[in-house]
C-alpha cells in the first residue's frame, strides 16, 4: 500500500466525522471530540495486511 493510499483511507476517516457533525462549527468543538486515532491506524494495517 503506498502512501497516497493510507492518506486517502485517513482524510476519508476525517471527511466522514466532519459529514456527520455537519459544518459551521467551531474548531474547539471538533477539537473536544474523543477521536480516537488508534481505531484509525489499526484500520490501516488490517487492510494493509490483507493485501
């Protein structure tokens, strides 16, 4: 998997929690959400490993 692919997996993540809270918020706001980023990188190596 190359860069640009686990960038594109990434941003999608992001996009889709931005989707769902809708726009015109205040950066603090999303800041105080419990984003958890190591659901994010274990998606990643599960794809990545099952390439």
């Amino acid at each position: 998997m190359t860069e640009n692919e686990i960038s594109y997996i990434v941003r999608k993540c992001v996009f889709n929690l931005y989707n769902q809270l809708g726009p015109g918020l205040l950066e603090s706001v999303y800041q105080k959400i419990n984003f958890n980023t190591s659901n994010i990188l274990d998606n990643i190596k599960r794809v990545v490993n099952n390439l």
